[in-house]
C-alpha cells in the first residue's frame, strides 16, 4: 500500500504511471522518504489490486453500488504470464447479495467507447453552429449596443433633472418634502439603469465562449474515444452533464436525465437525440437537423429591463 502512486496524485496502468484528476491524499516529498525508508529495510511489496482508471465512472445496475476493478494475474507451467483485469460490483452492502457478473476492461472499454461516439457532434454541423455562434455574436453586440446607448442616454436625462430639481429647491420653487421625493425617484431610477448597463456590458456575449468549448468538446469525442487514452475517456464522460452509467450483465447501460427542460440544462441531451434523428438517414450525418431556434443561439435581450433570457442554443424540434 505505501508504494501505491495512487495516494500522491498519480496512478499505475499496465505498467504505467499516468497522472490522475483526483485529489492527492499525500506529497509526493512524503511518498519518497517512505520509498527510501522500505529501501532500506529491504521491504519491497508490489500492490496485488492498484487502483484502476475506470473506477468511479458507473455503478452497478443490479444493487447500484460502485463498480471497482481486480487485477489478476495467471502463470502457466510453461513460464507465460497473463494479467487480466476485470470490472465488477464491488459488493461493499453486506445487507445486499449481488451476482452481477464481471467484465473484461478491453470489453467495458469498447463499450464506453461507443456510448461517447453517440455525442460527437460531426465536423460539418460544429462548422453550420459556429457560423450561426458569429452571426448571434454580432446581433447580440448590435442589441446591447443600441441598449446601452438609450440607456445612457436615459442617464443622462435624469441627471440633467436631478440638477434642475436641485436649482428649483435652492430658488425656493418647492418645499423640502418635494424636493426629496422627487430626488430619491429620480436617483432609484438612475441606479436601476446604471446596473442595467453594468451587468448588460459585462455579459453581452457571455455564453459565446462557453458554447464554443462545448463545441470544441463534442467534436473532440470520437477522437477521444478511438484514442485509447482511458484518463482521457473517463474525463469525457464526466463532463457530459446528467449522464449516469450503469454495469449490468457485462453491459453498460446510460441513464441520461430526461428532456423534460428546456437547453442548456440538457445539451447533451438534445445533442444525443439530434444524433439519433440523423441515424435514419443512412448515417449520413451531412444534413444538420435543426439543432437552434430560428432566432439564432444567443439569448434574448428585453429592451425593457435589458436582461437576457434564458438561451435556448442548440433546442432540437423534434416536432
């Protein structure tokens, strides 16, 4: 155990040494002296189960506990040795008796590979969706622009009355009671517009980069899938929001949250179901399903409270 990378932000897989995502346990400096300290004692263990780079991605689908991995090894009279590793339940509810049956990882990960295959976006439709991100980007920048710059113009206004208001209370043209009342509403009018053009400048094209690393992400998937990098594999799946994997019977089974909101909640989902539209078409994936509202991607701007709605980018009618 004390010679397991694992606790010091590393891991070991088939012989070896990867970087990790999870959270080191230990420093590496600690893990050293402990390395010299059994060196010289002359204590040298290697780990019979090291921690494998699936674990933590599904559950099991028969009692949904974790699934963990056994690594095992086979010698033969004639010399061969043959390491194995297999993914099972780890049946850590004694209250419960699974008999799911284990999987090889070259089977669990081919199966893996092809569920994230299902949510690469094709090359031609990222390109259509990019194009349609400049031409929102643009609008959007023409929208606040024009915001904006009646807002201010607004500002301007009421500072002008706040100064004329101040001029008619010195004349003695109004009472002191007028004066303030009228003052506090011209002044809670000017800061609600003043936060409006703050927040408007700020986030105008806020959801423009954001939906860009989206795309970039989704047509990355199938290269990540066919690439074999397994750290790679697993943080996909992790960053495909509201799927959860299950192990059931040496197959794996997804449990996508159901379309039952409006985008962005459920990308992904919209995106898996768009693909899946397109599959009858002989997979032909060069006609592009209309993935955003006729509008365009970027949210709405109010041009009463200069607030933007919810963006609905990439909705798939399904109608």
């Amino acid at each position: 155990m004390l010679q397991n990378p694992f606790y010091y932000g590393h891991f070991r897989y088939m012989g070896e040494i990867h970087s990790g995502n999870h959270k080191p346990i230990i420093e590496k400096r600690l893990y050293d002296r402990v390395q010299a300290v059994l060196t010289r004692r002359g204590y040298v263990r290697k780990a019979k189960n090291e921690p494998q780079v699936l674990c933590g991605l599904l559950r099991c689908g028969s009692c949904n506990m974790a699934i963990t991995a056994e690594h095992k090894i086979k010698r033969q009279k004639n010399g061969n040795v043959h390491e194995y590793v297999y993914y099972r339940c780890s049946r850590k509810n004694k209250a419960v008796r699974c008999t799911d049956p284990p999987v090889r990882d070259y089977e669990l990960i081919a199966q893996l590979s092809d569920i994230l295959q299902s949510y690469a976006l094709p090359a031609n439709w990222a390109a259509e969706l990019e194009a349609m991100i400049v031409a929102d980007e643009k609008q959007a920048e023409r929208t606040s622009g024009a915001f904006i710059a009646d807002a201010q113009n607004k500002i301007g206004n009421l500072q002008d009355k706040l100064r004329r208001l101040l001029d008619s209370y010195l004349d003695q043209d109004i009472n002191q009671n007028a004066y303030r009342a009228k003052q506090a509403e011209l002044m809670s009018e000017k800061k609600s517009l003043e936060e409006q053009v703050g927040k408007l400048t700020l986030a105008a094209n806020a959801w423009v980069e954001p939906m860009r690393e989206w795309l970039k992400l989704t047509v990355s998937l199938k290269k990540i899938a066919k690439s074999g990098d397994l750290v790679a594999l697993k943080e996909a799946f992790r960053q495909i929001e509201g799927l959860n994997l299950f192990l059931e019977n040496k197959k794996v089974r997804l449990s996508p949250h159901p379309i039952a909101h409006l985008p962005p909640a459920n990308l992904w989902a919209w995106l898996r179901q768009s693909l899946e539209k397109a599959a009858p078409m002989g997979g032909n994936s060069s006609e592009n399903p209309n993935l955003a509202r006729p509008t365009g991607f970027e949210p709405a701007i109010s041009s009463v409270t200069g607030r933007r709605d919810r963006p609905t980018s990439l909705r798939a009618h399904t109608s």
